[in-house]
C-alpha cells in the first residue's frame, strides 16, 4: 500500500511536468540502457535463462519504447471546432488517467515493463510496476535507471513478491487507483478484470496467444523456414506471439517439414552464457512437463517426430527442438498455448480451409503468412481474426507499431501510437458563444 500511497503523493506534480522534460528523463533512459546493453543482457540470461545474443535484442527492444515515448511525450493533443449549429465551441484535453498498476509477465522481462512503464509515464501517470517472482531483478535495474536519468520519487514504485493475488488484489480494490495494464496468461487477465470492476478501472490486457503460421503453396519457402525459425524459436517459443501451429499447403507441406526439421535439430542448446548458445532451458520444471505431456499427446494421437521430442537429459529444464508432422485434429498443442520450441505442422487443401484453420481458436493475438500473392495476402490478412499479422517475416513486435490482441487474447493496444492513449482520458469543454 505504501507503493500506491507514493504514487498518488507524486501524481499531480508529474502530471504537471513539462511534457518536453518527461520525454528528457525517458530519452536518457534508453540512452543509459542502451550504453549498458551487455550487462542488462547478462542479469537477464543469469535471471531467466534465454541466451545472451537474444537478452541482448531483448534490452535493445526494450530501450527502444522508452525512446519511442520520450517522443510521444510532447504529441499530446486536443481539438478545437466550431460546433454544427455554430453557437458552441468544443474544446478537448488529453489528460493523464492517474495512478497506474503495471502487472508484467517473466518471458520478456524488460521489454514488457518498458513497454507499459515508457507510455504511462509520457502521459504523466504515475505508476506501481509489479514484475513476476521470476524475474524481478531486471524491473529493478529499469526503475534503477530511470532514478538516476532524473525521474522524481515516488513516480514509478516497483514491489516485488512471491504473492501476487495477495499483493495486488488490495491495490486493484483501492478507489485511488485509475488504471491497470496485465500483461500474463488468460486466466489470470479474467481474474484480475473481476477485481477491477469494482473500481471500473480503465484496462489494458495482454493475454495468451495461439498463433497460427500459414504457408500457402506459392510462399517463397526459403524465407518461409527463416520466419519459421524466428516465429517458432524466438525466446525458445515462451513467448505470446509464439507461432503455436504450422498450417502447410498440402502441395509443399512435405518439403516444408523436411527443411524446418533440419533447421531446427542444429539448433545448439545450452546455457545462456555459453558461447554460440541458440536455445536456453525453459523457465521451470512445470513448463518443461507440460511441453513434454502435449508433444506425448500428439505422438499418442499419430503424430511423427521429424526431430526433438524429448526432453534433454541434462540439470536443468531443457526441451529439444520438435518439429511434429501428420498431426490430427483434436491434438491438445493445436487449441494450447504450447510456450515451448515445438512445431507441429498439418497440411491445408484450399485458401478457405486455412483461413478456417487459422481462425478455430479462442484466441487472437498475432498471426503470420507467407505467400508472393499480394491479392491473397490482402484477403487472407482481412479474415484473420487477430491483432497483429507477420506478412512475409517472422516477427512482428515494434516499438513504432501496435501490439495486442482481440477474443481471448484481450484488448488495448502497446506501442505505436495508440500506446499513450490507453493512459490518458478525454475531457471536453463545451464553450458557450451566443
Ligand atoms: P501469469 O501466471 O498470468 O503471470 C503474469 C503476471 O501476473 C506475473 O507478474 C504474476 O506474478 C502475476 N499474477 C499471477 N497470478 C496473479 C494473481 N492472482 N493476481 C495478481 N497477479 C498475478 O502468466 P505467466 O505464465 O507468467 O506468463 C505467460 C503468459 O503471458 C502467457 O500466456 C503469454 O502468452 C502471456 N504473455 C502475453 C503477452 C502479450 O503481450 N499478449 C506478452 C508476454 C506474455 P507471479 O510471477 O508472482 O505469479
């Protein structure tokens, strides 16, 4: 509770900051990250597992939101206009939504605290950050940074904890409180937007994600099975926007299986310190189970390892790259978030059947096609039910463009520049001029 107590105590003065002197304070900090890129990259690899090269996009990513907002900062509009019986002015505002909690997942652990922290603060909200008990050590050093580049107290207040439920539910009922951005799973999201209607906070979620890769038969598959690559293995599949299933036009699906498996089997697995280190331990030994009980479930049902499907018989939470071929409807890994570095792929007949593919899954966070035919890229992307779409390329997250979801992978958006506007109200003044 003290976390919140400074960051309302310190509200009105950050909301009155020169908007020029906010973006100062956040350029600085992506300034300062970026000069200390190799030993952010390695408390995250020692905290989390992921290998250096990737910690390392990892911080580059992360600092780029803080120079993205430093501009948003100071593009902080209202309008004027005259109003349709000509006897009225409208005057908007754009002004900060207040207090904020920031709830951050383990699997990115910079990137999504600068992602809602960088924003938030553009607008001159003041903010509680509560990272995930894996990973708390990389939000230290963010809010560390941001001390030191000149940020007043009690503006960002970071509280860790090995009891979320119990630390945040006292915050979310407090009437102090304005707004809360989750980024984290599903059932978490739901829960927290029960807590958070008593005070009909305003929401920001980022939820779980399913997403399906379509190859069509006239993709270029060389950069097929490098966007596969990256799509599949970034983070070694612990990520949201993890391409979950490899939808294959039955014309190249053979080929496709056969050069993705070769890609993936050389992949070299180890600790993230290690050098030439591709693919590090999954987080914990639940997620390892799990990974190893849906590539069981699909094996049971039929399917055929072209390489991996074990886990690696080493200390630690280690899963070999997978690639699963004749996987058959109903497998578990198709409609479950698998969060681990397996790719199971089935074959589609028509454009129709993929799209339909695609879209049979509760959630909708991103989504990634490959094909040279820019009319079926246009159609397709029309009828994918997802936020984000990777055209022709494996990733899609971008400090300048917007993140997030629709269905059950939530709503708002993170970057770009609907980033700011999640963290500022409109207020309207109708001026009388008769
Ligand atoms: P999670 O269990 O939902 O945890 C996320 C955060 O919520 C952590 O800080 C966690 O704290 C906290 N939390 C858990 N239970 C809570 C409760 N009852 N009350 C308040 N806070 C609570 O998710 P995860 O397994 O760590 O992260 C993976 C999930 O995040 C995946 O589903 C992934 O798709 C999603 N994700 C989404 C995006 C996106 O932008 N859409 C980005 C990255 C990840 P503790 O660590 O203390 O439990």
């Amino acid at each position: 509770m003290a976390a919140l107590d400074a960051a309302v105590a310190a509200g009105p003065a950050w909301a009155a900051y020169p908007p020029r002197e906010r973006g100062e304070i956040l350029r600085r900090a992506f300034e300062t990250m970026i000069q200390r890129t190799d030993d952010l990259a390695l408390l995250m690899t020692l905290e989390m597992g992921k290998p250096l090269a990737e910690s390392r996009s990892e911080i580059v990513y992360a600092a780029e939101f803080l120079r993205w907002f430093s501009e948003e900062a100071v593009r902080i509009e209202g309008r004027y206009m005259t109003s349709p019986l000509g006897n009225g002015r409208i005057l908007t505002m754009r002004q900060p939504v207040g207090p904020c909690l920031l709830i951050t997942p383990w699997n990115f652990p910079m990137a999504m605290a600068t992602r809602k922290a960088a924003p938030a603060l553009a607008a001159g909200c003041t903010l509680v950050l509560k990272p995930a008990q894996q990973t708390p050590l990389c939000t230290l050093a963010f809010a560390a940074i941001l001390e030191e580049c000149g940020l007043p107290a009690g503006v960002v207040n970071v509280i860790t904890s090995s009891q979320a439920g119990a630390t945040t539910e006292p915050l979310l009922t407090d009437q102090r409180l304005r707004k809360l951005s989750f980024t984290g799973s599903t059932e978490v999201g739901r829960l927290l937007m029960g807590q958070a209607a008593g005070g009909l906070l305003r929401l920001s979620m980022e939820l779980g994600g399913n997403a399906p890769f379509l190859v069509f038969e006239d993709a270029d598959l060389d950069a097929a099975v490098e966007g596969a690559v990256l799509a599949k293995m970034r983070n070694g599949g612990e990520a949201c926007t993890a391409a979950n299933r490899f939808h294959v036009h039955e014309a190249v699906a053979g080929d496709f299986s056969q050069r993705l498996a070769k890609r993936l089997g050389a992949i070299k697995i180890g600790r993230g310190t290690e050098p030439g280190v591709e693919l590090g331990p999954l987080i914990d030994a639940k997620q390892r189970d799990k990974v190893a009980e849906l590539v069981q479930d699909a094996i049971d049902r039929g399917a055929q390892p072209l390489t991996g499907g074990r886990a690696v018989q080493t200390p630690g939470y280690f899963y070999e790259p997978t690639v699963l071929g004749q996987v058959s409807e109903g497998t578990r890994l198709l409609t479950e978030e698998i969060f681990g570095p397996v790719a199971p792929v089935i074959s589609f007949a028509s454009e129709q059947q993929a799209i339909a593919a695609a879209n049979s899954t509760q959630y909708g966070l991103s989504a990634y096609m490959f094909t040279s035919d820019l009319k079926r890229a246009i159609r397709v992307a029309e009828a994918l039910e997802t936020g984000m779409i990777g055209l022709n390329q494996g990733i899609v997250s971008n400090a300048a463009a917007p993140f997030g979801g629709i269905k059950q992978s939530g709503f708002g958006r993170e970057g770009g520049h609907e980033g700011i506007a999640e963290y500022l109200e409109t207020k309207y003044i109708a001026v009388n001029m008769d």
